[in-house]
C-alpha cells in the first residue's frame, strides 16, 4: 500500500509546536451543578440541546 509522503516526516508540526501547560480547573460543587441546572430548565424555561426552538434555521 502506497503512503502519502514520507513516514520520516510524521510528526513534525506536533514536534515544532511549544509546549504550554494546561489551566489548572476545578470543579463545581453538586448542590451548585443542581442550583444552576433547576435556574436553567424552570427560571429561565431553556430546553436542552443544540437544537433550541429559537435558534434552529429555517427550512427552504
């Protein structure tokens, strides 16, 4: 089986790209993830998704 290009060349931009460290992140606390999904779903009345009702485009 026939490659495209050379394997001697695999790697190279992930090799020449700088190494930077990830951001340190932290997790939100239960009683808070629940707090936010309840305001989501009843206060602001959001449905889940990506297709939300107002945001879809329209069918031609």
């Amino acid at each position: 089986m026939a490659t495209h290009g050379s394997l001697t060349k695999a790697g190279k931009v992930r090799g020449q790209t700088p190494k930077i460290e990830g951001r340190k992140r932290t997790n939100v606390h239960s009683m808070q993830r629940i707090k936010s999904n309840y305001r989501k779903r009843f206060v602001l009345q959001r449905t889940p998704g990506q297709n939300k009702p107002g945001r879809r485009p329209r069918r031609r």
